[in-house]
C-alpha cells in the first residue's frame, strides 16, 4: 500500500530531524538572523517517495495557498529555461518558500532536512563520500560530530523501491521543488488562478 510507505517515510523524516536537531545542538547551529536563505539554492530530489509526500502536503494545503505555489513554481520552472542563453545559473527561490518559511514544512523533502551539517555516507560500492557544513557552524563539535546519512539513503531506498514497484514506475527521478510542484498541478489538474 503506498499509505504504507509513506507512513514509513513520516517516521524516517522524525528520525532524520530528530538526528538533526542533536547534531545542530552539537554545533550551536541555528539559522536564526542568517542573511542567507538555503531555500534558494537549487536542490534536485531523487525519489518519487519524497513527491509523494511532498503532494500529501500540497493537497492538504488551503486551495489559495495551493494555487499560489504553483503560480509560483511556474516561474521559477519558465526561468530555468532562460538560464542557458543567460549563460547563468539564477538564484530562484524555492515557490514553497514564503517569507523565509517553507509553507509546506512538514512534507518537505529530504534535503531540506539535513543540510547544513557535515555529513558522510559509504556507497553501495564502498566508497565514502563526504560533504562540508553550513558557513556558521560553530561549537565544540566542529570538525569531530558528523552526520552519517548512510542509513537515512539506506531506508529511503527500501521505500522508493517499494512505492516504485507499485507504481510501475522505473524511470530516472530528478526534479528541484518547483518542477515536482508543477507536475503536481497537473496531477491534481486544477489551473492557475
Ligand atoms: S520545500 Fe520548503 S524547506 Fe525545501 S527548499 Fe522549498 S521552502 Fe525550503
């Protein structure tokens, strides 16, 4: 059942913030008064678990606020098609994001959720990949605490497998927000207001 896993995938999302929040803790991070926003920065997701869950959220959101998000995903997508003969990448902020607050904070997907912190996870071949931290980081567990995701990646795998066989869907998933939020909109079928 997919209610089945993406209930799988709620308890996975507790376990990855609680993780978070520790680790946070750890190095006194908090995005308190940062003038950056990570929201802005141009994150692809890998699995059709985290769309999923991501529509849940949409679907459950009041019908103006909805429409809004995807008014909005409509022009961060159109702008994506302007960067090549910009010869740019542009800094677009996440249509989910509002006033610095992600709308749909609950479903949001896995990224959103661990980064910022250092981290590592090991390959299904066994090579070891790491990645570097928020600028602010600060704290006594600077350099020492790292997140490992290995088992986060792990999980989330079991449950796209699942959802996929059920789905009869093997295609390849890449998408930023804003891209699953307009093939959402079709999903849903309703039109901009
Ligand atoms: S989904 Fe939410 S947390 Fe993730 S980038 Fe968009 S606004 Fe930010």
């Amino acid at each position: 059942m997919i209610e089945e896993e993406l209930k799988k995938l709620g308890d996975l999302y507790a376990r990855m913030d609680e993780e978070y929040g520790r680790l946070s803790a750890v190095y006194g991070l908090t995005c308190r008064d940062c003038g950056e926003n990570c929201c802005s920065q141009r994150f692809y997701h890998h699995t059709i678990a985290e769309y999923l869950y991501l529509l849940e959220g949409l679907k459950a959101a009041p019908d103006e606020l909805k429409q809004t998000i995807v008014t909005r995903a409509r022009i961060v997508v159109e702008s994506y098609s302007h960067e090549l003969q910009a010869g740019e990448i542009f800094k677009l902020m996440c249509p989910v994001n509002f006033d610095g607050l992600c709308a749909l904070y609950s479903w949001r997907p896995m990224i959103c959720r661990l980064h910022g912190l250092p981290h590592f996870f090991i390959m299904p071949d066994g090579v070891r990949k790491t990645g570097g931290g928020c600028h602010r980081l600060k704290g006594e567990g600077k350099g020492t605490a790292s997140m490992d995701r290995t088992p986060f990646y792990k999980e989330l795998a079991g449950i796209e497998k699942s959802l996929r066989q059920q789905r009869g869907f093997n295609e390849r998933f890449r998408k930023t927000t804003a891209q699953m939020i307009m093939e959402m909109s079709l999903e849903l079928d309703f039109d901009e207001i």
